[in-house]
C-alpha cells in the first residue's frame, strides 16, 4: 500500500449465443439495439437451448453463414455507434461480434474501437468449476501468515487496536484497510492466489487485499456477460467479454488501489489493494480494525477507506501490551457510479 497515492441500451439486454448481456447506455444517447437473430433476446433469462439434431454438413455450412451473417451486423451496428461517438456501445457490439467470429478474424478491427480504453486482455478463458461465495471481504495477515513466535528475549508481543474516521465520524457499511510497516519495511508477505468473482451483479470480495506479486482471477458465475475493467494507476486493464463458468487472471506486480467496474453495470464496483507489507488487515464497516501479535517497536500505519481518495500515513510507536490509535481520513472520493472504461461518466444500471 506503500504506492496507494496513487452498454448496452438502457434498458435492454442482448442474449448472444445463448448468453445474455445486459448494460447501461453508453456516453448520454444509448440507442435500442435490434435483434439479428432468433437467438438474440432482450431479457435476462437465457433462451432455451433447442432439441439436439443429427447434424450434417450442409447444416454446419448454414450455421456458420447464420453466425457470420449475426457477426456482421453487429459490426455493423459497432460502426454506426463509433460514428456517432458512443465509444462504449460501439466496442461493445464489436466484443459481441468478437465472440462469434473469433479474435483473430477481427484483429485488424479491435484498434478502431478500443484505443482510449485500458489494454484488453486477449489471452483465452478458461473454464472454472464452481466455487463457494467468495465473502464481503478478505485479506488478515495473522490468518494467513502468522508472525514467528516472539526472540527469546522479547516478553510479549504488541497489539493494537484502533478505528478509522471518516472526517471525524465512524463509517458506515464502508470498509477499509490497514497496514503496518516495520523499520526497513521488514519481511514481505508471499504472493497468495485470489479469487475476485462475479456473482448476482456484484464483486466479491468488495474490499480484496492481494500480497504483492498475487495472481487474481475473476470467474464469472451470473447467467449474464460481464466486463469487468480498471482505469487505475496501479493496474489498468480489460478483460473484455466472457460468458458464466469462464474466468480470466490478473497478476497485481504493482502496489496501490485499484477500483474494478464492470463496462456493462454501471453499479458494480470493488477494490483490490495491493500491498507490500508484513501486517495487514481489512477494517470492519465501523472503522474498526486489531492486530494481535506485533513486535514492540516504530511502524509506518497507512489506513485507508473506500470513502477516501487516497490513504493517510502516519508513524506509531507500539510498546509490549495493549495500544489504540483512532486514524482520520477525509470523505473525498467521487460519489456515484464511475465513468465506463473510456472516462465517460454514466449512470446506474
């Protein structure tokens, strides 16, 4: 955390593939799109799949022809939305258009519709088995790497306790994360593979720390595409469109925050802190956060809060025993759902 300084039409959804997409308007005139195909629908319940029929070449040769006849109006469609200047639309036509043809057969086209964008991810899925919900939050040091037990000529160990205010007030429903930095920055925490799922709308974890150097995938488990992406300094980046049961990986090599959205949600919204520091902690939504078993002596505590633009830093001394320290952030981070992938500010979906 050293480093944290650091649509479809409104209303609609597009089912491609059996799959449904749904978004918010992209830029401020989102247009309906029309349907090319009997497997295009406009809910979001995925259409019936139809009985299996013995197959036979000329069937495979119509299938193909009614898929790349479905891949070129959405291009086409992708390049009326480009010229009207609705970037997020446009690439998202394009991506669906992407998924029937293949990345390959469109490359010499992906530029025109995502420069402005963070970089796409091209490398392939890959398929996930299900998994347990992932909780609200995940990342306590003493869980997953408890300290060495206390040098033979040290008594007992620290601990500290303490709250996070928002401009001189405990949080509510908003969660944080804490951080301690011994003298010489101490013994870094190993990288620790995470899971940052898609699940019912929302990310969770909602508030994730990742050890720096973790890989982070991101399987989606909604009967709905998602593109999940960051325009953060820390990381940015797109990982495009994938279906339910898919997932693709990130590796977090740079400490700071990062704030995910999803280009097709506009409500969906989670942080990934990346830290480099022995001790760290996810706060309660009270503000509250503990450690239990610290070395006596100086450290650099860095808090933060999804309510504050940037973390405080501050130097503490912690004696053998019990120490509490209350931590004051300011309220500063823009309100509302964030702009989509290209800047552009947008509403809820």
């Amino acid at each position: 955390m050293h480093a944290m300084n650091g649509h479809l039409a409104r209303g609609s959804c597009l089912a491609v593939v059996g799959l449904v997409a749904c978004g918010a308007a992209a830029g401020r005139g989102g247009a309906q799109p029309a349907a090319a195909h009997s497997e295009y629908s406009y809910d979001d319940t995925p259409p019936q799949a139809p009985a299996p029929k013995p197959s036979k070449p000329q069937d495979k040769v119509r299938e193909r022809a009614t898929r790349l006849r479905e891949a070129g109006e959405l291009l086409g469609k992708a390049a009326d939305f480009r010229d009207q200047g609705q970037k997020s639309l446009a690439e998202q036509y394009f991506g669906f258009a992407e998924l029937i043809t293949g990345p390959d057969a469109v490359a010499d086209l992906a530029e025109l519709f995502r420069a402005g964008a963070p970089p796409h991810m091209a490398e392939p899925t890959k398929k996930m088995e299900q998994t347990p919900p992932q909780p609200e939050a995940v990342g306590d040091s003493e869980k997953e790497a408890p300290p060495p037990p206390p040098a033979p000529q040290q008594k007992e160990y620290a601990s500290l306790s303490g709250t996070i205010q928002i401009d001189g007030k405990a949080p509510r429903d908003d969660l944080g994360v804490v951080t301690l930095d011994p003298p010489g920055r101490g013994r870094h925490p190993l990288p620790v593979p995470r899971i940052m799922e898609q699940r019912g709308r929302k990310f969770l974890p909602h508030v994730l720390i990742v050890p720096l150097g973790s890989p982070v995938t991101f399987p989606n488990w909604d009967p709905v595409f998602h593109n999940v992406f960051s325009t953060s300094e820390a990381k940015a980046f797109d990982l495009g469109l994938y279906k339910s049961g898919e997932a693709r990986t990130v590796v977090f090599d740079r400490e700071g925050i990062v704030k995910l959205g999803c280009n097709l949600h506009a409500n969906m919204a989670a942080y990934i802190v990346i830290v480099a520091s022995p001790h760290y902690v996810v706060t309660g939504a009270n503000g509250q956060f503990s450690f239990r078993r610290l070395e006596p002596g100086r450290y650099t505590l860095r808090a933060w809060n999804e309510r504050s633009q940037r973390p405080v830093t501050k130097e503490v001394e912690l004696k053998p025993g019990a120490n509490s320290f209350s931590v004051g952030l300011t309220g500063d981070a823009p309100k509302g759902p964030q702009p989509d992938k290209f800047g552009v500010p947008r509403g809820g979906s």
